[in-house]
C-alpha cells in the first residue's frame, strides 16, 4: 500500500510540473519600465490576479465558477504577489480554463488552518458560492500548534467527527474540531 501512495504522489508531482511548466508559457516577458528597469517576477504585468476577490465577482453570466479554498500552497504569499517568496500553484489555475465557460477564484491565504479558515474567511465565500460552482479545499498542514496562544490555529487530533471543550481566551464562533470535521462542516452548510 505505501508503494502505491508513493508511485501515486510522484505521478500526480510530474503532472503538476509539466502543467505548471505549460502555464508559465502563457506569461508575458517582463518589460522595461521608463526607468529602464526590469521586473522579472512572473507577475509582473499582471497585479490583478494577486487581489483576493469578493467571492462570486468573478462569474460571467450563469457560468460556475471554480473557489480555491486553502493556504500558502495554493495562494502567491499573503498578498498574494510572492512578495514573500511564496508561489502558489493557485495564482496559475485560471490559465487551465476557458473563463468563458469558468472562472476561477483563489480564496487561499497563507498561514491558515482548517480552523481559521473556518471561522474567518469561508463565511465570506460560501456567500458566493451557487449551485453548479466547484471547490477546492486544500487545508491541513497549518493545523499544528496551540489552540489559543501565538497563531492559535490548531485542530485537535484525528481523522473524525471528534469535538473537544476548549476554554478560549478569544472565543469563536464554532468550537475546535478535527480537520476532517472542519471540511464536513464546511461542505455541508451547517
């Protein structure tokens, strides 16, 4: 079994390198500026893609629309202009869809957990999400640490509907779960 995790995980590795060598074909060269200045950065004609949007800004007409829901994997640094060395394989996506049938947004934001997320920014996208509309949940490796000191963005441990009482010095609005129960949460509504 842990052969067949492994040859699957490479697999999926050299699809995503080759298609993220496909995407960055599509990519302006990097122009002069009047101060004969060069901005190598992938980016760097096009800002706009790097602004979190209002969640459902983005659909054209009736069309679905593709959410990508995570953390620094999937999302260009903070602000989401690598201004921190972080490129997310997120900031891409768009260039692997005809956005006159679908458009993508990307929600992520560095540094959350399936608990922060959560409770901080899912409420703002759900909002936008409609019937027919895709997303795209990649959480999970920020779910370490304290639950409520520092970051204080941890999930308790498992893989199940498990819940614990927390005393929290900020309160929120749902109590602590296990990642796994954060997303069911997530994708059922409630």
């Amino acid at each position: 079994m842990k052969y067949h995790l492994v040859h699957h995980l490479c697999w999926l590795a050299a699809i995503a390198f080759s298609l993220s060598a496909t995407a960055q074909d599509k990519v302006a060269a990097p122009m002069e500026d009047v101060n004969q200045v060069i901005d190598n950065t992938l980016d760097s004609l096009n800002q706009t893609r790097t602004v979190r949007p209002a969640a459902g800004s983005s659909r054209k007409g009736n069309n679905p629309v593709l959410f990508l829901v995570g953390n620094s994997t999937m999302r260009t640094g903070t602000l989401g202009n690598g201004n921190n060395g972080q490129w997310g394989w997120g900031y891409y996506a768009e260039e692997f869809f005809d956005n006159n049938r679908i458009t993508v947004e990307n929600h992520a934001l560095g540094g959350t957990s399936s608990r922060t997320f959560y409770n901080r920014l899912w409420p703002d996208v759900v909002k936008g999400v409609r019937p027919g509309d895709w997303v795209i949940i990649e959480l999970g490796h920020n779910d370490n640490g304290p639950y409520d000191s520092g970051r204080a963005r941890a999930s308790i441990p498992g893989i199940g509907k498990d819940s614990w009482k927390l005393r929290l010095k900020r309160p929120e609005p749902k109590k602590p779960y296990t990642p796994t129960e954060n997303i069911c949460v997530v994708l059922s509504g409630t």
